[in-house]
C-alpha cells in the first residue's frame, strides 16, 4: 500500500513565508515602541501595530505579541508624551480593543 502524502500548493509556501515576514517586521516595530528614547519612533511604531492589527491573518499571533506589559506600558508611554491626535487617537484604539477581547491586558500592571 503506497502512502499518501498530503499535497503542499506553492500558494501556501508564500502564505506562510508572508506571515513569518509580516511577524518579523512586528517584532522589530514592537521593540522601537518599548526600547526607544525618541518619542517620533514611538510614535511611528503605534501607527504601524495599528495597521497590522488591522490585519485579520495576523489576528491570533498580533493579540499574543501586543498583551504583553512592556507593550502595554509603551501605549501607556506614548498617552502621556504624544501630542500627535493620530498616534493619541491609535494608542487608544489599540487598548480599548485589545482589553476588550483579551481580558489580561485589562488587568496589566503598571
């Protein structure tokens, strides 16, 4: 009896490598938002998790990368040292929205 092998479509190959590549690229956004002195980085890096949590693929992986306290604390960073409305206007999204769907970033120390 021959064995099955279960096809692979190329189109899959280049979803995944997308989504590694797309979460590579959040990491690296992630670490300007907590790491970074300059209040324009932090800023920068508010607008683009913004955008990738926009980003349904990304739905379970983003929300497990984002709940984390260093994070947390750097949207808690930006509230207090932004005057940008946008980036003001996205850290407040963020928040609310991930406090309302998962429930221990409502709980995050400060």
């Amino acid at each position: 009896m021959k064995s099955i092998r279960p096809s692979t479509s190329p189109n899959s190959f280049i979803s995944k490598a997308t989504i590694d590549g797309a979460i590579s690229e959040l990491r690296q956004v992630i670490s300007k938002l907590c790491m970074s002195e300059v209040v324009e980085e932090s800023e920068m890096a508010v607008i683009q998790i913004e955008r990738f949590w926009h980003e349904a693929y990304m739905d379970v992986d983003i929300k497990t990368m984002l709940s984390g306290n260093s994070v947390i604390n750097g949207f808690m960073e930006i509230l207090f040292n932004s005057v940008d409305p946008q980036v003001l206007k996205a850290t407040i999204f963020l928040l609310s929205d991930m406090g309302s769907k998962a429930k221990d970033v409502i709980q995050t120390d400060f």
